[in-house]
C-alpha cells in the first residue's frame, strides 16, 4: 500500500497539493485557534503563557501529520 502525498517540501516548509491536506491544516488550526481564544477569554489578558503551549501542540501536530503524508 502506497502513502498518499497531501503535502509537498518547499524550502523548510511544507505546502498543501492535496485537498486532504487543507482540510487536515483546517481540522488542526481550527481547534487551535478555538482553545487559544477559550483560554484568553477564562483566564483574561494575565494568563497569556498559557497560549504558548497551545499554540506548540498544533504546531508539534500539524508537523507530525505532515511529514507522515509528504
């Protein structure tokens, strides 16, 4: 069984040349960007770390997934 290609290199990054591939960026930067928000709106403007590991663990994730299907 062949991998099915949704992301190409490009430099050091990697772009989407399936439209598996946006929708896979779309199902992790949405929930991302939705906690990021959640968190800003509980624990207000003092507690703005907490967006740092949020934002690491869709950056980590979306990496795993695209280099899994590159």
């Amino acid at each position: 069984m062949t991998r099915e290609v949704w992301f190409e290199k490009w430099l050091w990054s990697y772009m989407p040349c399936h439209w598996k591939g946006v929708a896979a960026m779309i199902a992790v930067i949405g929930p991302t960007l939705a906690a990021i928000f959640l968190a800003r709106y509980v624990a207000g403007d003092a507690a703005d770390w907490i967006q740092i590991p949020i934002f690491l663990a869709g950056l980590l994730t979306m990496q795993v997934i695209c280099k899994r299907h590159s």
